[in-house]
C-alpha cells in the first residue's frame, strides 16, 4: 500500500482505484489549497474538479479560476447527480 494513502478513508481509495484521473470532485473552499489545486496546470491534476464552494464569493461571481462556483445548497444537487463525488474541505 501506498503510505501517502493511509490517511485517506477507504471509501475514497476505492473511488480512486475504480475512477483514477477521472474521479470527481468538489472543492470546499477558495482559499490557501483549494487555490494551489485550481492553479496546477491540466497535466498535473489528478481529478476533475466539478466546483468550488463558496456561499460568500458565489453571491458575487459565478466562476473561480475558470472553475464553476456554486454554493453549499447547490453542493447537496451536486451530490446527487453524482454519487461518486468527493468533497474536499480546503477551508482554513
């Protein structure tokens, strides 16, 4: 097993190994990581991000870093189109 992995629940792990690059997921946050993993360039991302969370930037924007931007009640529609999406809590 992959030591960088351990920290990361089992749920999630089968999601990568079935979905790989193509695994879905939802950044909640705009700030500190979530900036750093929209700002990767294409060849070094490792997941398609959907959208970001933001309640209070998405009453002013629509879009963050070419990303769509959506809010936490669009996050639970989100969830359930896609019920292999993951969350990933970027807030500091």
């Amino acid at each position: 097993m992959n030591f960088l992995l351990i920290s990361i629940p089992s749920r999630v792990r089968q999601l990568l190994c079935r979905h790989g690059k193509s695994i879905k997921v939802v950044l909640l946050g705009t700030n500190g990581m979530g900036f750093e993993l929209l700002s990767l360039p294409p060849e070094r991302k490792h997941c398609e991000v959907l959208a970001v969370v933001d309640d209070f930037r998405a009453k002013e924007s629509r879009e963050y870093y070419k990303t769509p931007l959506i809010t936490s009640i669009e996050l639970g529609q989100l969830a359930t189109q896609h019920h292999d999406l993951i969350a990933i809590n970027t807030c500091e």
